[in-house]
C-alpha cells in the first residue's frame, strides 16, 4: 500500500488544529502562570491575552492551535499535577502528611516554632501560624498590647477553609499578628485554633501582659468568635465594630425568618420582634456604644476597617482572586507572600515612600498652630494653647500618644500631637516619623519644581 499524504481537507483549519498536541512551550508558559497564583481558568484566559497581543489578526488561528493556546480541560489536568507534586493530595491523610512537612521544614528554617497544626475531636483541621516578622510586631509595637482587630473570611481554598487574620494598627497600616486557618468556623474550632496559636506566642508578646492577650478585641458581631476569644483570653474585653452593628441590624430586619413583613419595615421601630431585638444589643451596649469606650485604649479606632483593607489584600494581591489548591498551599501563601508584602509595606514606609500614608491622620501636616502656641515641660510632655477658648490648653504626652483633647482622650492622633511633632521633631507612634514627613516635603518640592521646569520649557 502506498500513502499518498493527500488531504480532502484543509489541514491548517480550526477544526483540525485542536486535535495538536500540547507543546512543550506552552505547558511550561502554563506553569509559570500558576506559580505566579493563577488558576487554570485565568492562565488560558491570559495566554488568550497575550497571543492577541502579539499576533492581532492572526489571534483566531492562533487561539485554536492547541500546541499554542491549550483547552481548559487540559490546564485544569497539568495545575493538579503541578500542585499535587509540589504538596502532595489536597485531601484526606496524604494532605495532612504534606502539611506536617511543610510545618517542620519551616519551623527549621525560622529557626522557632511559628506553625503549629492540629485535628479536633470531630476531625476539624486547625492551624496556626504567627512568622518570624509577626512575632516581631509583638514585641516591637506597644499598640499590639492595647487593641488587636480580628476578621475572618472563608471559602479561601477549593474545600471551603476560612482564615482568620489578627492585626494590630500603627501609623504605617494594620500589621498582621498572626493567621488561622479552620476547615469549620464553629465555636469549638475557633477555639481550638486560638489555644494552637497562643501556644505560638512569645513570652514577651502583648508587651508586659505576655500571653494572656491584649486589653482589647475588635471584631465584627460574630458570637463564635466572641465566646471562642473570652474562652481562650479571659483577661481581655472585647469589642464591637460600630460599622458591623448597624449592618447587622440592617441585615435582620430584610431577613425573612424574622417575619417583619414589607409594609410594617419603614415603621419597624414600632414592631415588637424589632424592639426585642434592639433589647438585646442596648443589654450589651459596653461592646459597641462609642460613649463606653471614652476610657478605653482604642486610639480613634471603632471600626475593624484595618482588617477589612487586609483582607482585600489578601484576596486582591495575595491570592489574585482565586482559591488555593489545597490547606499546604494556602500556608505557603500565608506565611511567605503576605509576608513579604507587609514586609515591602514597612520599608516603604522606612524609605520614605509614602504615597500610600500621605492623605491619613499619621502624618504630621497640622498648619495652624505655631510654635509659640506650644510650651514644653519635659522631654515629652508639652501644653498647646487653645485657640478656641481661654482655658489652660491642652496637655500632650507623646510618650504615652495621649492628649487631654477630645479625640486623644483615647490615644487617637490630635492636631496638637501633630503640631508637637512638627515644630520638635518629637518621635511618635501615632504618626509617621518626622524625618520622613520632612523628606516627603523636600521631594514634593523637588517635584514640583521639576514639573514647573518642564512646563516652562515646553512652552
């Protein structure tokens, strides 16, 4: 028999050039994107992207050569076995064997123990994990001992696991504290998560209240998280969000089981099941009426907005809007990319990149006041003249970050406290050191003038 190699059809058609084989090529432009944390959907999507780029019109024949622009079946089958060789099963014991190994190669490589997991008696997965540079703010921060904002968001792998981000404010952002990670948000795995995690702790963490927690706990209006934090931390109060709460009561009012019917909702005052329902927030109103906290370290914090930012990093930058693989995949993350971009945040900051800061209450830019308006008494304790009555003025501890006005009363940052920092160069954590606010100024000018040289000679 002799073959002729004649075809009765076109060979460089669509329909013929689907069957191809994946090129090696593309397989490993396929790798590189899920490295870099994209799923397979996204990864042909953006192959799709580049080949229109580069080849314009010739982008149809080229999206239908599968040894150039695989199918999504295909790029679903290779992200498994990339994943599965890189952290083994994504269920069941092999997934766990895979994470205690991560675990220990990690702890080695910090050199303390900064993961820890364990499986609840109803075969619930709790994990822990405080890095290195978490340990860190601990130690470092004064504000870790005073108010740690708490948050959780789930669904975060293709099994449905939650996180739990713990971060504490400063004049450079939130800084996270320490991750969760629980396969169930019941009471009893909250719980058993915390105990995992204040096993990790420092002795020196907290400032001097060590491991018994903070002073204070923000989170939203979640009673597992709630009971599952006074159970572990007893020595601490814990507060509500003030943005939560209204939104909550929102969310109850439109909830059907609570039959408040459409007609009776603009006047739901008048309903009983909604007085009921108020009863019992105002029986607790010490967690979230702003008057109960005038005594309280919350430096003008009420609402877990840092925690909000932080996970809209997490989602947006960290894990680019896709799940995870797997639980070992999900601590990798965790523990080295929201790192490092914490870790890139706090030298920025350092650096005097401060875009980011430059519009918040952290940096010093208070105008009005001048230094003739201010007496010192001490090293850190100064009085700022009122400009609004004749009274004695207001007494500033930057030591402490305090002010005997009515927004420092709780530590918050005040326009006198600003005002003491820029006319003194007086160290504070309440806002962004003076030599980087000075050194922003400086290149702000040098902008400026800069732009006004080049509009000058384009004219």
């Amino acid at each position: 028999m002799r073959l002729s190699y004649m075809h009765n059809h076109p060979i460089m058609s669509a329909d013929a050039l689907k069957f191809r084989d994946v090129s090696e090529e593309a397989k490993e432009k396929l790798i590189s994107l899920f490295k870099r944390k994209y799923g397979p959907t996204q990864a042909i999507d953006m192959m799709k992207y580049e080949l229109q780029l580069k080849h314009g019109a010739n982008y149809l024949l080229k999206a239908a050569d599968r040894a150039v622009c695989p199918d999504v079946q295909f790029a679903h089958r290779l992200y498994r076995k990339v994943f599965q060789e890189e952290f083994g099963e994504s269920t069941g014991e092999r997934m766990l064997h895979s994470l205690r190994t991560y675990i220990s190669h990690y702890n080695t490589r910090a050199g303390s123990e900064c993961m820890a997991l364990d499986i609840t008696s109803d075969n619930k997965v709790v994990m822990a994990i405080c890095t290195p540079l978490m340990k860190r703010v601990y130690e470092e921060v004064k504000h870790a001992s005073e108010l740690v904002f708490i948050d959780t968001s789930s669904n975060m792998d293709r099994y449905g696991c939650s996180i739990f981000l713990l971060l504490t404010h400063s004049c450079a952002g939130g800084l996270h504290m320490g991750v969760l990670i629980t396969s169930s948000e019941a009471e009893g795995v909250i719980e058993a998560a915390l105990k995992l995690y204040r096993s990790l702790l420092p002795q020196k963490s907290f400032g001097v209240r060590g491991v018994q927690g903070p002073a204070l706990f923000m989170t939203d209006d979640s009673a597992s998280e709630q009971n599952s934090l006074s159970h572990v931390f007893p020595a601490s109060q814990t507060l509500l969000c003030v943005f939560h709460v209204p939104q909550a009561t929102w969310r109850w009012l439109w909830n059907g089981k609570n039959q408040i019917p459409k007609e009776q909702r603009p006047n739901h005052l008048q309903h009983i099941k909604f007085k009921e329902h108020l009863t019992g927030y105002y029986g607790r109103k010490e967690k979230w009426a702003i008057t109960c906290r005038l005594d309280l370290q919350v430096r003008g914090n009420n609402t877990n907005n840092f925690c909000e930012a932080a996970m809209h990093v997490l989602k947006d930058k960290i894990l680019e809007r896709t799940k995870a693989f797997s639980i070992p995949q999900l601590a990798d993350y965790m523990s080295t990319f929201l790192d490092d971009n914490y870790q890139q945040r706090l030298n920025d900051v350092a650096n005097g990149h401060l875009q980011n800061v430059i519009p918040s209450r952290y940096m010093p830019q208070e105008k009005s006041i001048k230094l003739q308006d201010i007496r010192q008494l001490s090293a850190s304790q100064f009085i700022v003249t009122s400009q609004t009555s004749q009274d004695r003025g207001y007494d500033v501890d930057m030591e402490l970050g305090h002010c005997s006005c009515h927004a420092g009363k709780t530590g918050a940052p005040c326009k006198h406290q600003a005002a003491v920092v820029k006319h003194f160069s007086v160290s504070s954590t309440n806002f962004i050191p003076a030599w980087s606010y000075q050194h922003w100024r400086l290149s702000q000018c040098f902008n400026d003038r800069m732009s006004y040289a080049t509009r000058t000679t384009s004219k």
